[in-house]
C-alpha cells in the first residue's frame, strides 16, 4: 500500500506563473489536508477536503490559492500568480478521518 | 500566544543522553501527534496519542489530558536522531494544529 504521494518534490515557478501541487492520498482514504511550512516558521493548515467537498478551508488565503479533491484522481492545490511570499513547502497529509494523519514527502516551491 | 507549546525550542545532546522534549496545549483535543521532520524531509508521525503512554524502540510519548501536557522521551540518543520534532493537535475538527517545533541536534 503506497504511501502519500506528492508531486512534483520541487517546483520553482516565476513571479505570475501558476503553480499545480498534486497530492494522492493513501489507498482508501478519503480524507485530505493541505498544509503550508513558511521559510523558519511552522505549519499551519490550510484546507481540508473530502471526495469533492471543500470541509474547512480557513486557513486559505482569500486571493489566488484553491484546492480541490474530485471523485477521480488527486488533490490539487493551485496558486495562481504566484509571488515570492509563497515560496514554502506544502504538505499533503490524509486520513480515514479521527484524526489520523498520513503525510506526504512535501513539494517545495520556490518563486523566483 | 500558540495553542500549542513546544519547550525547549533547540536542544543539543551527546549521543548516549535520555532527551526529554515538552508540548503543552491550551483545550481539551482528540488527540496529539508527535511528528518527526529530517532537515528537508517529508514528516512522520512518530505516535498518535490520546491518553497514557505509549513506546515504540527508544521512543516514549506519554499524555496527560487532565493537565493538557505530553512528552516526547528519546532514550540512548543517536546522531540519526537529529531532527526537528513537532507536537500536533487534533481537535474534534480532524484538523492539525502544530507547536513550533524542537530542533534536536545528537553529537557522537
């Protein structure tokens, strides 16, 4: 049973351009988290999808950033325009729910 | 001021040592992860708690619900145990709400 699966592992994007971040959960998990870790600072939460359903997105940020889970295929989370304060790794993490917490290896973005 | 409190934020030891790293949480939760991140890494979760003790090698993480307190104990420290250790909250939301962090460094 494969893990977390995130890619790309590294993505450097220019100032403007859109970055794609996938996520597959592990086999049969239904549940999907997306996390930011800033430069020197912790995580924080970001979004929390079921199949097709936005649950809490309340640490999104209001302008550019949205996430989605369709019925078929992977998570993805999408920063459009990107600019240089986004430059973080994201973290995918999923679960059966109660509070498990599979995580993916991260994707690090760098907007250059 | 965090919902949740890591002490001490970097801790240096020799290899050998018994580490003790501290989380501290402010409401009642579901259950606290102790999570394990290598210095460009991806995450583990080490344990999953949500009462008492549990062991797993030379790690123990032990909650106490009641005083809102959990420990993370490292014992016979080794070098490969240098890492950055993350305590994580889990409401009844399912969310994760993450300390800090305690940046562990074991010399040989």
């Amino acid at each position: 049973n494969a893990g977390v699966m995130q890619n790309p592992r590294h993505l450097v994007r220019r100032r403007g351009q859109e970055a794609r971040l996938r996520c597959s959960p592990m086999k049969g998990h239904s549940h999907v988290y997306w996390y930011r870790q800033l430069p020197e600072e912790g995580l924080k939460f970001m979004v929390y999808l079921q199949k097709e359903n936005i649950i809490d997105e309340s640490g999104m940020p209001k302008e550019r950033f949205s996430a989605e889970f369709p019925k078929e295929g992977p998570s993805i989370l999408r920063i459009q325009q990107v600019v240089r304060g986004d430059s973080a790794a994201y973290f995918c993490a999923s679960s059966l729910g109660r509070c498990e917490a599979f995580f993916g290896q991260g994707t690090r973005l760098t907007v250059v | 001021k965090n919902e949740v409190e890591q002490s001490p934020q970097n801790l240096t030891a020799q290899e050998g040592e018994f580490i003790t790293i501290n989380c501290s949480y402010s409401v009642g939760i579901s259950a606290l992860h102790w999570l394990q991140q290598h210095p460009g890494g991806g995450i583990v979760s080490l344990f999953m708690l949500s009462s008492g003790k549990k062991k797993h090698g030379r790690l123990i993480a032990t909650i106490n619900i009641q005083e809102k307190h959990s420990s993370l104990h490292i014992t016979a420290s080794h070098p490969r145990d240098s890492a950055v250790y993350i305590c994580a909250v889990c409401y009844n939301t399912d969310k994760l709400i993450f300390g800090t962090g305690t940046r562990l460094q074991v010399f040989p």
